[in-house]
C-alpha cells in the first residue's frame, strides 16, 4: 500500500481542521490514562488525601465563624488549591514533550500547529474535571454541601475557570524552563502560594501585609466566591478585595488568560527561533 | 530535491552554521559527516522547518522551508533523536497517532499503523518506553514513514545502537532508498556514512570542510592505515623504519601500547596495494627478527579523518572521542 499525504485542500476546512488536530492531541492524554489508570487514581487520590489530612488532623485547632465544621471552610478551598496542582500537572507534561523531542515530531507534521496547545489544554481540563469530581465526592462524604444546584454549578465553573488560567501559566513556564527538573522547583512553591490565600485559615489571622497578600492571591477570590455561591460561610473581612469576590473570581482569571495565553502562543511560536 | 545556500545559524555570540551549501537530487543518499556539536543536527532541525535560518536559504522538495514549511512538512519525513515517539503509548498507537495528524482518517491510520508495525516488526503491545534501544529505532523509522515521504531525513539513526540492530537499521534504510526515497543522514560514523551514503559532505564547527563519495574522501584522507604492536618495546624504533619504508606518509609510534600506525594509501581503486604493503612489511620484519604480537589493515578512524581534514583544528573533538568503542576498525588478528 501506498500512502500519499493526503491534499492540502482537504474537505475540512482550515479551523475544522485545527479542532480536529486539537481533539487527535488531546486523545493522545486520554490513551496515556486508560494505558496507565493507576496515575490517574493518585492523581486524584492526592488532594483528596491532603483534604483528609487537614480537615481531621488540623481542623480541630482552627476556630471557624458561626460553629460550622471545619470541612465546610476547608472544602472549597481545598477546590481552589486542586485547580492550583493543576499548574505543575500542565508544566509538567509541556516539558516532557519538549525534552522528549514529542513537541518536535509534531511541529515536524502537516498538522495544524496550534493543535498541541489546543490538545494540551482540552486534556488538561477533562483531567482537572476528574480531580474535582472526585474531591467533590469527597467532601460531600464528609459532611460538606452546598445550599443549592445553581449556585454550586457557577462555583464550579468559576473554579475550572480559575483552572483554565493556570493552564496558560503552566504551558507558558514548562516552554520558559523547559527542564523537566524544574518543575520540581514550581512543585516545591506551589504549597506556599497556595497556603498564602484564604483557603485554609482566615487572611486576618495573618500578620497585616501579609494578609493583604493573601488577600489579593487570585486563589483567595475564587476560594471565597466559591464558599459565598456555594452557600458556605466564608472568612469575611472588610477589603474591598473581600467584598468582591466573585466579580474578582471572574476578572482575575480572564486577567491571567489574557497575559499568559499571548505569552505561551508567542513562545510557541518561537520554538523555530 | 533538496537544495541550501548559505545556511547560517547563530544564537547570540555563538555559531552553529556557518554557511552551509548542499545539492541532494531525487533518490540520492547525502551524508552528513561530523563529531557532537559540528552543527549536523542544527542542519536538520532547519531542513525539517523546525528552526529558522539565521541567513541563506533552503528548499525541500521543491519548498522553501520558510516561506513554505507546512508544505515542506507534508513532504518529509524525520527519524531522530530530537523527533521521538511518545513513550506512554505503544508502537501501535504511536503510529495511529501520526497517521491521523497527518489526516489521513481514523480507518486509513489504523490500517497504515498496521501495515507499518509488520514491516518492522515491531508487534509488541507494552509502552514504546519500554521497548529496546533497536526496536525503539525502528519505530523512530516508521513513525517517519507514515504517508511514504519524498525526502526522509535520519539524524544519527544508530547513534549509541549495538552492532546488530544498527546493521539492522541500515537494511532498512537500503530497502526505502531502493524505493526511490531521498534521504539526508546524520551521523559520526564514517562506517554508516560509507555504507549508506552516495556523497558525503563532512562537516565540522559549523560548515563542510569536505565533500565527495565515500571512495573520494577516504582516497583523499590518504587511505588505510596499517597498525603493528611489536612484541619487544625496545625494537619498536626498528619496526617503524621498517613500515617507514613502505608507508605513504609520517609514520606514528606509541611507546606505551608498542604500537606503529603507518598510512598506506594506494592509487584509487587499487585495493591489492595495501594488502602487498601488508605482506612487505611483515615480510621485512621477520627478516630483521622483530617479533609482531598483532597487525592489523583498518580504515581510517573518524577521529584521523577529522585530524586530517582540519589540520588538527578539531583536535579537542578527536580528544573528546579518543578511546570510544564505537571506532571504525577492521581487524587482523
């Protein structure tokens, strides 16, 4: 049989084609989960344990308003700081490909060259819906609920929206080092960005600037709008910071889109530089 | 098929490229000859639309790899260290994965997946990470192949290979040459450029400093070298002037290994000289009583290639390689 590459005019035309190459890429993430479950089953095991961890072995020394359990704070922020690890997960698996010499191969093919971004952020995604799924899950195992479905489903996408962002970051920092050694690095600094939010204790507890800090964690606003649309009592304060959350949960990773999506796509494009 | 002028790559201060010129027309085999670093890989990476030129100029199948590259990317395909498959997905899957981003639709990847895993015989199920280093280079070779590309490009397709699969390789690099396919190859092995090669442009810091068949280069690097280790250190001075005597330039000793090197290039085409040369000298030696624990007639290395070509210019690069196992030799013992 042989086998000539197939017309440039194809029927697809040239976005069809794109989505198509983006969805091919994005399988190959799929087909690297059903070859290996058991990656997946700890990847999503890991926040479920850390949110176990907390919520019984610390939470008994954190006072929270109105007598709530402390699952109920913990909850939603352990969602936020799930959409966090999200980040490594993504810069992760774009230095891989590049030091794998997978990133040339494809660059290397009459495939639309947007397809690998597109392919890493659509896995990326279903793997963070999984991760949330399952934390979900979780927390309403342990006593946590929302007051209602509306309010749950916004926080929800407010969370992957919040998750989206990061993608751009993480494509943006694993084509910046390109090593894969050093995401053991962004590892390493992913607790403490996560820690230095709301999602665990009260800003207010923390010493003046450093709540503030914390305060202004792009985490903290989507973590608070979560808790507020979930119907979950949140921490307060008075900043304005505090009082906007959910306009901030949207403003902020629409920010971070916007800067770090041009950055990635220019970096990409200077792969052949 | 494959034309580049001038082709210059600089990255800040340093100089990958110098200004590289190659012709390589339809079903021809090119070389690319050259130590780590020489800019062999840089070559490639700017033939297959992967890097920009800094300066010059190059066309693939009749495009421009700047102006053109998606056109370029439909024409070629690349086997090589930097162009790998991905290590979590098997052989099969690799290959479907390919066949589909080179559209060819989910029914046709699948049936050329098929066709190509047999041809290679590569029938494993387990993850490509895992397979052996030969098997993994085989799957590197198709993976290539995927629509039966005009030009195929193969950086240093055996690099780091036993001799068993990288003989292997080389048969199938011959049955997809025989088929008419333009190859540009990389490599650091004079041996893999003289099997597979029609011309070879040897290259070194970044340009050609040579250029011709494998016969033409080997005849100009002043041909086969002639080793003996002399069994009694002391007369190794003897054994020398003896070979002195029938070599065709300065002769080499080594007091630590015994050894004399002496060159013994014949006139072109006259294969029988440097086995008369042989003869003479052992003849001579036994005459004199110098007793000769080993003797061998052996091809350059591409060490004594480079030496030779840069006047001692890659000498650090020679240095670098010095003691490798992986040497042209050709034994008598």
């Amino acid at each position: 049989m042989t086998i000539a590459a197939p017309a440039l005019d194809g029927p697809l035309t040239r976005l069809g084609r794109a989505l198509a190459d983006g969805w091919t890429v994005a399988r190959r993430d799929l087909v690297h989960w059903a070859n290996q479950p058991l990656t997946v089953v700890f990847g999503a095991a890991f926040p479920v344990l850390i949110t176990l961890v907390f919520g019984y072995l610390f939470g008994g020394a954190v006072d929270v308003p109105e007598g709530a359990g402390y699952f109920t704070f913990l909850m939603p922020g352990m969602y936020g700081m799930t959409m966090l690890f999200g980040l490594t997960i993504t810069t992760t698996a774009v230095t891989a490909d590049a030091a794998k010499g997978v990133t040339d191969r494809f660059r290397s093919m009459p495939m639309a060259p947007s397809a690998v971004l597109v392919g890493r952020a659509v896995a990326d995604m279903l793997n963070s819906v999984l991760m949330l799924a399952a934390l979900l899950a979780c927390g309403l195992a342990v006593g946590w609920r929302p007051s209602d479905l509306p309010g749950a489903a916004a926080a929800v996408g407010l969370l992957l929206l919040l998750r989206f962002s990061l993608l751009w970051v993480g494509v943006y920092l694993g084509l910046l080092i390109r090593n894969p050694g050093g995401v053991t690095v962004m590892q390493t600094l992913e607790f403490p960005v996560g820690f230095l939010s709301n999602a665990f204790v009260a800003p207010s507890t923390m010493p003046g600037w450093l709540g503030a800090v914390a305060e202004w964690n792009p985490l903290s606003s989507t973590v608070a709008a979560a808790r507020q649309l979930f119907g979950n009592p949140g921490w307060g304060g008075g900043s304005w910071i505090a009082e906007h959350a959910v306009p901030m949960a949207v403003a902020w990773p629409l920010l971070i889109t916007a800067v770090f999506f041009t950055l990635s796509a220019r970096l990409y494009r200077r792969l052949d530089r | 098929m494959l034309v580049a002028r001038g082709l210059r790559k600089t990255y800040g201060k340093h100089t990958a490229l110098q200004g590289i010129d190659l012709d390589v027309g339809r079903g021809a085999v090119c070389g690319l000859l050259g130590p780590n670093g020489a800019g062999k890989t840089t070559a490639v990476r700017i033939l297959t639309t992967l890097l920009r030129p800094t300066a010059g100029r190059a066309s693939v199948a009749g495009y421009d790899v700047v102006t053109q590259a998606s056109q370029v990317r439909r024409s070629i395909g690349l086997v090589g260290q930097h162009a790998a498959v991905d290590e979590l997905l098997t052989g099969r899957q690799n290959l479907e994965l390919f066949g589909r981003l080179h559209h060819l639709g989910a029914a046709r990847a699948r049936a050329r997946a098929a066709e190509l895993l047999e041809r290679f015989g590569l029938d494993h199920d387990g993850p490509a990470g895992e397979y052996s280093g030969g098997m993994r280079r085989r799957l590197d070779l198709a993976a290539g192949m995927i629509v039966d590309p005009p030009v195929l490009f193969l950086d240093e397709p055996t690099t780091g290979l036993d001799p068993r699969s990288r003989a292997e390789i080389w048969d199938r690099v011959r049955e997809l040459v025989s088929d008419g396919t333009t190859v540009l190859l990389t490599t650091q092995y004079l041996e893999e450029a003289d099997r597979l090669a029609d011309r070879v442009c040897v290259v070194d810091r970044g340009r050609v400093v040579a250029e011709g068949t494998p016969g033409e280069l080997k005849a100009e690097l002043g041909g086969d070298r002639l080793d003996l280790v002399v069994l009694d250190g002391e007369r190794l001075a003897e054994a020398a002037a003896i070979a002195a005597g029938a070599a065709s330039g300065p002769v080499e000793t080594d007091p630590h290994t015994r050894r004399v090197s002496a060159p013994v290039a014949g006139p072109k085409g006259a294969g029988g000289v440097r086995v008369r040369v042989l003869t003479e000298v052992l003849a001579a030696l036994a005459d004199a009583g110098v007793e000769v624990e080993d003797v061998a007639l052996r091809r350059p290395t591409l060490d004594e290639v480079f030496l030779t070509l840069t006047g001692g210019g890659a000498a650090d690069a020679a240095r670098e390689r010095a003691g490798s196992p992986e040497r042209t030799e050709e034994g008598v013992r």
